[in-house]
C-alpha cells in the first residue's frame, strides 16, 4: 500500500469513532480538552490494536486462500464499506438521556465498550491486510493516531455539531472504504 492509501484507510476506519465520539461530546455539555482526549486515547488504541489481531488471523489463513486473496479483500471493504453507508443515512436516534446525564462525564468502561463496538471493522481491515503487502505496525500505527485525532475532535465538536455530521462521516468513511477495495481489485486483476 502506499503511504497515501495507508492515510486513507487510517481515517477511513477513525469515522465511526469519530461518529460515536460527536454522540458523546453530545451528551455532555461542557466537554473539555482532557476528557476529549483521554476518549480519544481510549477509542485509538482499541482501534490500533484490532487490526493486529485481524491480521494475525489473515496471516494464519492465507495460505489457504491465497490464490482469491484479493477477492476476499474487495468483499471484506465492500461489506463493511456498505454497512458504514447504511449507518451513516439511518435515522438518529432521539437521545434519551436525562439532562443531568448530559453534563458529566462517560465512564471509562462506557468509552471502552462504545470503542471496542466501533473497531470491529478495523478487525475485519486486518484480516484483509494479512493479504497484502503491507507493513502492519505502520499501517495499525496509523490508524490508531488517527481515530486518536478524530474521536478527540469529535467530543470537542460534538455539543455543537450534533449527530449530523458524524452520519455524514462514516458515509464518506465507507466510500472510502469501496473505492480502496475497488483499486486493491482492479491493481490485482491487472485492469490499471
């Protein structure tokens, strides 16, 4: 991959986070800077982390299908591309919370849960970059220093912004998405 479709992909997979962090600079009045970052520090490292994981268990099938690898990579990002797409033009949900709620802060383990939730699809990236050439370490490096900035820029912007702009967020994240799988196919096939 090259470095440009390396930060493509790393800010791609930070959308959702970035989403889930405008809901949750949302649900609190006042946010500050230090609790913006200790979410964003918490969603980038979940988020640098699975893809890891994804990859190691990419690498230890690969051999299995290594002859339709790149298939298998366009379906994963054209999968979860989607899926983000579809996310991104639902309907908000009202939010529920009480407005006491709204102005303290989130529990870590609520952060860490809502993080762990989001990078499923960094997980499901890995299992495909274990087909590729690809220098892992960078390649989750950057994706956790990413989601680090977007979820942190996400809480700050999130009592203002409101749920909208994260929607169109993951929208454009999963257009991204397609179009990296679509070029992984097309350079693979030999169609460039």
């Amino acid at each position: 991959m090259t470095p440009l479709s390396t930060t493509l992909l790393a800010f791609s997979m930070s959308t959702d986070a970035f989403a889930a962090a405008i809901g949750k600079g949302a649900a609190v009045e006042h946010p500050r800077f230090r609790e913006a970052l200790r979410t964003g520090l918490i969603f980038g490292v979940v988020e640098a982390i699975t893809p890891l994981i994804g990859w190691g268990l990419g690498v230890g099938a690969s051999h299995y299908i290594s002859a339709w690898d790149h298939w298998v990579v366009f379906v994963l990002l054209l999968l979860l591309g989607g899926r983000m797409i579809l996310g991104g033009l639902a309907t908000p949900q009202a939010d529920s919370e009480a407005p006491a709620a709204r102005r303290g802060r989130h529990a870590w383990w609520l952060v860490a849960a809502t993080a762990l939730i989001t990078s499923i699809d960094a997980l499901t990236v890995g299992i495909g970059l274990a087909f590729m050439d690809v220098n892992i370490l960078a390649t989750a490096l950057a994706i956790g220093l990413a989601t680090t900035l977007m979820a942190t820029l996400g809480v700050m912007l999130g009592h203002r912004l409101g749920v909208l702009i994260g929607q169109r967020a993951e929208v454009l994240g999963g257009v991204v998405l397609i179009g990296i799988g679509t070029a992984i196919l097309i350079d693979h096939l030999g169609l460039w």
